[in-house]
C-alpha cells in the first residue's frame, strides 16, 4: 500500500509541477517583457531588446524538457486558453501537436491563429528571434482559418499563412503565402492553381499531405481530450509501484543501503519496459488484435488517387505506386472515438518511446521496444536513431533487414481528407539494405525499394513516387531529384544479431547509467553540502524560525500566522536558490566528462579515408560519446558565453578561428564526437549541423568538413552540412525550415544559399520577393514578402 501510494504522490507531483511550471512562464512572460511589438531591436543597448534575450534564455535554462514532457498529453482546448493568456489570438478548433508550438516561448502577443488551423506533429513558430548576436527580431505571425502547417515545418516572424494555405513537410516561410498557397523550401510560394492539371485534378506538393489526426469541422470533445491525461495520472503510478515491488522483492535480503540503492536502479530500469508492456496493451484494447492494419475499410479506389503524380508528364514517367502485399490503404472516420483511442495509443507509444531511448537508444533492444510497440523491424542487422513519428500507428510502419535509418526521422502513415473527414491508411515500407537520411520525411506511402537510399532532409511519399534500387533521393519532392548510390556496406555484427542484441544493450545501459548517475550525484553532493553548512550558521533561515518559535507566546494570532508564512517563503526562497546554484555549478564538469569520454573512447579522428563496420567497436564508441554530449554538456542557456563555447568546441578537437560564434543553438556541439576533422573560419557564425561521420555507404567513415572565415548562418539550425563540404569564404544560408548542403555542391565565395538541397539566390531575395508561380489563367504581378499586398490580394485576404 505504502508503495502505491508513494508512487501515486511522485507522479501526480510532477504533473503538478509540470502545469506549474508553466504557470510559471506564464508569469515571467508578463513580469519581464510584458506585451511585445514587432521589430529589431538591439539585445545590449535596449531595455526591449535585453528583456526579450532574458526571457529567452531564461527559458532554456529552466530545464524545459523536464517541465514540457507531457505537453502531448494536454487536451487541445487547455493549450487555448493557455496560449491566448500568452497574449496570442487564437481561434476555434485549433489542432496542437506537442503542445505550444511555440518553442522559446518568445512572442505570443505577436502570434495571430485563426478558426481550425493545424499544427503537425514537429512544426514551430518563431514570432521572435535572436537573428544575430546582438540583435533580436520581433515579428507578426497570422495563420489564417484553416491554415496547415505541415510535419516538421517552420514558421517565422513576418509570416502571413493564408486562409487554406499549407507550409509543406519540412519547409517554412517568413512571407506571405497567399489563400490556398503552398510554401515550399527557398521561400518559393506556390498557388493551389499551379497544380491544376486542367481536369480539375491535379496533385499538390507532396509535403503538402495533411496527416494530423483530428476531429475536422466540430473538435474533440473536452471530455475525451482529457482522457489521455485521466490515464497517464492512474497506469504510470501503477506501472512504477509495479516496478518497485518486482525490485524490492530481488534485494529483499541484502542490507538495507545496498537493498535501497539496487532498488532505485533496478525500477528505475524496469519502468520503462513496463510502461511499454502498457502500451502495447492500450494498443490491443484501442485497435483489437490486428492493430492499425485492421482499422477502417479497404479504399484501394481512394488510394490510387492519392498515389496520382502531380502531372500526365511525371506520370508517365512514375507509374502509381503498388502497394505491399502485407497491407492495403484503408480508409476510416475521423470520429471522436477514433481520435480518441488514437490519441491515447499515439500517447502512451511515445511516453514508451521516450522513456527507453534514454537507455537503449542505439542498441539492439531498441529494435526489441519497438517491435513490441507494433513496428515490424526485421531483427537481422537493422540499426534505428531517434524517431518523430505518428506514434499511433506505427502497425504500418515496415523496417526490412540491414537498413539504417538515421537521427531524426519523421514517419507518417495517415493521409487526412478534412473535407470527407476520413483518413486514408497508407504503410510506409523501407527494404533491405537501405540508408534513410537524418531529418528524413517519410510521408504516407513512401516505399524504399531495396538496396535504395533517402538523403539527409528529404521529403518522399506517395505523391514522389517508390525510391528505386541503386539511387539515392534528395530535396523536398516538390521536384524529385535522385543521384546514384553504390554502398560498400560492412557490419561487425553479420549474422550474429543475438549476439549484438545483448552485447549493445549492455553497453548503452551502462552507459546511460552513469550518465544519469554524473548528472545526478554532484549536484546533490553540492545541495547536501549547502543544507549543511546552512544548518548552523546565523543567516540561515532556520535561525529566524527558532527565534519566532521562542517569542510565539508573545505575538497576536495574527503575528503568528505571519511569522509561519514567513518561516516557509524563507525556506523555500533558500533552497530554491541553493537548488538552482547547485543544479548549474556543475555545467563545466558534464563539458569535461563529454571531453574525457571522447578522447578516451574515439581518440583523435582522421580523414584517412580509413572505413570502419557497422555496429564495430569504433562505431559504438561513436554512439556512446554522441550520448554523452546530450547531457545536455552545453545547454542554450550558455549561448552568449562565447569563448566558453568557443573553447570547449576546440577541447573536443575541432579547430576553431577567431570570433567564431556557435549562436544561438550551440547544442549543435553535442554531435561533435569526430569534432577532429571540423573547422571553423575566423568569424564565422554558425549553428548549421557540421557532420563529419559518414554513414551514407553503410559503413563508419569520417571526413573533414569546413566552414571558412565569415560564413554566416546564424539562423540556419535546421540546415545540415553533410561530410566532406567546403564553406567558401563568404557563404551566406537564409534558409527558413530543413536544407542540405552536401560535398561538392557550394564551391563560389560570397554567395546567398536557400532551399532543400540548397541553391543560389539573390542576397535579398528571401527579405523582399518572393515571386509565386500561377498559370496563365491566374498571371499577376509577382507579390513581394514584407510588402502590403495589392488590394485584390487584400480581398482575398480575411
């Protein structure tokens, strides 16, 4: 009983602190930068500008990813009311994903939302930015009625999102994308009517797939959007105290310290596989025993449309796609109940997720999890990285054997037809020996063929077409472009995947043990030490309350009432400051353990041309300094301490120039395992991701990767920078959402790049045009971004 009770306190504590936590932001955000108004405004010489960077990194160094873990768990209509107490204007029916989409909590008074616009899974706004660094930008936002921005998409301030109007999969705008646009990579701008084949078909984008599961037109019910959180307050108690019996039944007859501590070690490893023996159940309860694939009706007829290319010409030259014999599309109502049970099966498969890849990301009992979880993942050689998905139906997700799919990967397996309101069921498959790309967006219906391979930001589905054997497809699908890809594969671990099931789940166990243990054990060694010397001492608040307690006879009940409020703000003042003091003093010492543990573990890396095997022993060493370093070593709350920066970059081996400036994301240092082979120009501002390991050939290779002197990239954190590329001199990225630059491609100094892969542009032609492609019916002056549109685009506009 005590243990149930216990574990119900614990958890039901930290859902309280969550929400206070974000009462707590809630009241920073009106005490420190009150109510913000758009422009630039300097960070050093203004009070604007000074407030508005405070707040910002106040909320990065408040450990948000704490406080903001069961944001996915929130009902929609709680966001509401929560953002429009930010300041921000919000409509009916909104659809969050991950709660406020908002990540820095910068900038609500500045964000407008109309009536059931939609946020997929991994989109963001930034109405405010640190766009360089000692300036901030503040800027309008509007998302017009019935507005989609899209999985893993990027909005910024300045943006005017249409009514109708979508920002495609892993795209993003700061300009206006006019009523039922399309915003694609490079700020290109696109009406519906671009994509009218004449016949009054026609397909749109292929980032342009609605996938957001939801009730269109009338909303969730309050009640059922309450009931994921309802059963996250009553299982996960259950699913620990369960834990915490099965351990202290084990160590019962050891002593009672070395009982306690095994205790706490071994539940707090059970509790995840619990938790994910719970979700598979909430799965079995939600969908039957067939899972995702028996939901619905077939819909073969529906489905040969949505897998219709975007033109007669594309058609002939990629014939419809065929779908697997192992599942057909399948069609089903977008009914409360639907989205309820989906809701609850996409909660408690992420809560799952989330909790095991802090101990087993990497290794073969990863592939085991999410096999559990529905996921059909061949056991024989298959290494899997961190997954954004659709969490809800991962039944339709297939993994064949000896793929890699890298970090970052966003799945998606429903096709939403708001209108009809149904969703098209469509599996997304990937063959045998296949790469899939970091930030890779596999949208409903993709299919890898075998021996075929994604590139790093690539945006496929249905709509682009089957990847084909022996090629490599990059960019955002709005035109597909494949390369030959010709691997040289090579694993340790060939033919003995039990072997290396076991063996790397040891490894990163023990290895996200002590990681949490160094986390954890010298800020509390710091906290006891400071309650300690505190204890005695005639400043201490313990002093003031003895003190009251002698003269308490003495004082009116109305004193004493005073005194005791007191007596608890003063403690609670104390320890709250103690615990903070003790919480961030120990920062530098997580940036040495990531120093010694790459120095011991990789040693100096080379660009030798020197290739080690999957799974070897290089490679694991490779995957436990990568999770060392998301500690965090070097959280966003030190971004302005440059040569701090500057200096624990070049402690890892990187060689670092003169007024280099890794701002404002310089956690893009926690993939800097093979910081050896990267460098960074003299005055050169970056938080682009520098790779410099190489796995597009199956194989661990490193490979020196470059940025020269002023390269400038300061607002580019979603741009990946693969291996092997050369930064001229000069470089400049105005990249709004992913982009990939890879070896070869950017070869003159001085030039402006954007778009997913990038291209050439004009230096201003992201700040001022934006030129949107219409046909011949609809031709018009070109719109300019920032500009006031004409007054026949005002009367399109609301």
């Amino acid at each position: 009983r005590f243990c149930v009770e216990f574990c119900f306190t614990v958890c039901w504590f930290h859902l309280l602190w969550c929400l206070g936590c974000h009462l707590s932001m809630l009241v920073v955000k009106w005490l420190v930068v009150g109510r913000q108004r758009p422009g630039a405004f300097a960070i050093w010489d203004s009070t604007v500008g000074w407030r508005s960077a405070l707040l910002l990194t106040a909320h990065a160094a408040s450990f948000y990813k704490a406080w903001t873990a069961l944001d996915d768990w929130l009902p929609g209509p709680l966001v509401t009311w929560y953002v429009r107490a930010l300041g921000a204007k919000v409509g009916d029916r909104v659809a969050w994903s991950g709660g406020v989409p908002v990540p820095d909590y910068g900038g609500f008074d500045l964000l407008t939302v109309g009536s059931d616009a939609v946020f997929d899974a991994g989109s963001r706004v930034h109405p405010v930015m640190l766009t360089s660094t000692c300036v901030v930008t503040h800027g309008h936002v509007r998302i017009g009625n019935r507005a989609r921005v899209g999985i893993v998409a990027e909005v910024r301030h300045g943006a005017h999102v249409s009514d109708d109007a979508v920002v495609c999969a892993g795209a993003g705008t700061m300009g206006f994308v006019p009523p039922g646009g399309y915003a694609l990579s490079a700020g290109v701008v696109k009406r519906r009517g671009a994509y009218d084949d004449g016949k009054g078909g026609g397909c749109p984008p292929a980032g342009a797939v609605d996938t957001k599961i939801r009730v269109p037109g009338t909303g969730q019910h309050l009640l059922y959007a309450c009931l994921p959180l309802a059963t996250y307050a009553t299982i996960v108690p259950l699913c620990a105290s369960l834990a915490i019996t099965i351990a202290s039944i084990l160590f019962v007859r050891l002593p009672p310290r070395l009982s306690a501590m095994l205790v706490v070690v071994v539940s707090g490893s059970l509790l995840p596989l619990v938790v994910t023996l719970a979700a598979r159940i909430v799965r079995l309860v939600c969908y039957g025993p067939r899972g995702a694939r028996g939901l619905g009706r077939c819909a073969s007829s529906s489905a040969a449309g949505l897998l219709r290319t975007r033109s007669s010409s594309t058609r002939s030259r990629n014939p419809p796609r065929t779908t697997t014999t192992t599942s057909t599309p399948r069609e089903v109502r977008l009914t409360p109940g639907f989205v309820l049970a989906h809701s609850l099966v996409s909660s408690w498969t992420q809560l799952a997720d989330g909790m095991c890849s802090t101990l087993f990301l990497y290794s073969g009992g990863m592939n085991l999890v999410w096999r559990v979880l529905g996921m059909r993942v061949s056991p024989k050689g298959v290494i899997l990285s961190e997954m954004l998905s659709n969490h809800g139906l991962m039944d339709l997700v297939e993994i064949g054997s000896e793929s890699y799919l890298a970090a970052r990967t966003a799945v998606a397996c429903a096709d939403v037809d708001a209108a009809r309101c149904v969703a098209t069921l469509l599996p997304v498959r990937v063959g045998q020996r296949c790469f899939v790309g970091p930030l890779t967006v596999m949208l409903p219906g993709t299919r890898v063929d075998d021996d075929a391979a994604t590139g790093s930001c690539a945006v496929v589905g249905a709509r682009t077409g089957p990847c084909k054997a022996g090629r490599i497809a990059i960019g955002d699908g709005e035109r597909p472009l494949t390369l030959a890809w010709r691997p040289k594969p090579k694993d340790a671990f060939k033919g003995l995947d039990g072997l290396w099931t076991v063996y790397s789940t040891l490894v990163f166990y023990a290895t996200s043990l002590a990681i949490k243990v160094f986390a954890v054990l010298p800020s509390w060694c710091l906290l006891l030490a400071g309650l300690d010397v505190a204890r005695d001492a005639e400043w201490a608040p313990r002093v003031t309350a003895s003190r009251a307690t002698e003269v308490a006879h003495l004082l009116s009940p109305v004193l004493r009432a005073w005194v005791v409020v007191l007596d608890a703000l003063q403690w609670a003042a104390f320890v709250l400051a103690l615990f903070t003091f003790a919480l961030h003093a120990v920062i530098p010492l997580r940036g040495c353990l990531h120093v010694a543990v790459k120095w011991l573990f990789i040693g100096r890396a080379k660009d030798d041309g020197r290739t080690y095997a999957l799974r070897g022993r290089q490679h694991v060493a490779w995957a436990a300094t990568i999770q060392v370093g998301r500690i965090p070593a070097l959280p966003k709350s030190l971004r302005f301490l440059f040569e701090y920066v500057n200096a624990y970059v070049a402690a890892l081996g990187a060689t670092v120039g003169r007024g280099v400036r890794l701002y404002p994301e310089p956690e893009v240092s926690q993939a800097f395992p093979e910081a050896d082979v990267l460098t960074f120009g003299d005055d050169c501002k970056m938080s682009a991701h520098l790779y410099g390991h190489d796995f597009s050939q199956m194989c661990l290779r490193f490979r020196h990767t470059s940025a020269g002197d002023r390269v400038d990239a300061p607002d580019a954190w979603q741009t990946q920078v693969l291996p092997g590329s050369r930064l001229p001199e000069g470089t400049t990225f105005r990249n709004v959402g992913r982009s990939v630059v890879f070896a070869n491609l950017i070869t003159e100094p001085h030039k402006t790049w954007a778009g997913n892969p990038v291209r050439p542009v004009a230096s201003s032609a992201l700040a001022t045009t934006t030129t949107t492609t219409t046909p011949a019916s609809e031709a018009g002056p070109p719109h300019k971004v920032g500009a006031r549109p004409g007054r026949q685009q005002q009367q399109q506009q609301p």
